[in-house]
C-alpha cells in the first residue's frame, strides 16, 4: 500500500505563502532600520529585501530539487 501523497495545489500555496512572508519581512525589517537610523535613501529595505528573495528562491528551488520518495 503507497503512503498517500500530498495535495499539490496545497504543496504549493504554502511555497507561495511562504515566499511571500519571507520577503516581506524583509523588506518590513529594513523599513524599521531605515526609520530607526533615519537614512535618506531606503537602503536596508533594499538589501534585506533582495535577501528575503534569495533566501525565498532559496527555499523553493531546494523544495524543488530534493528527491520524491
């Protein structure tokens, strides 16, 4: 007897969902560091911004490449 396989459409909106959160709070912890060292241009939501997006792709691509049992 085969262990019953996940629902993908749930599969996948958790990655979207946590896609989504990760970059978010990203970009919402660097809002704070700007407001906190009230610097002119909005660099720390920049950076962390671009690193929840790597560390999203990050998360889905390993989600996507690890073996199917």
């Amino acid at each position: 007897m085969q262990p019953k396989q996940p629902n993908p459409f749930l599969k996948y909106s958790n990655l979207a969902l946590q896609m989504g959160v990760t970059i978010g709070l990203g970009a919402w912890g660097g809002n704070k560091l700007d407001q906190h060292y009230k610097n002119s241009t909005p660099v720390f939501t920049i950076v962390l911004s671009l690193l929840g997006i790597a560390a999203a792709l990050y998360l889905v691509l390993k989600d996507f490449i690890k073996p199917q049992k």
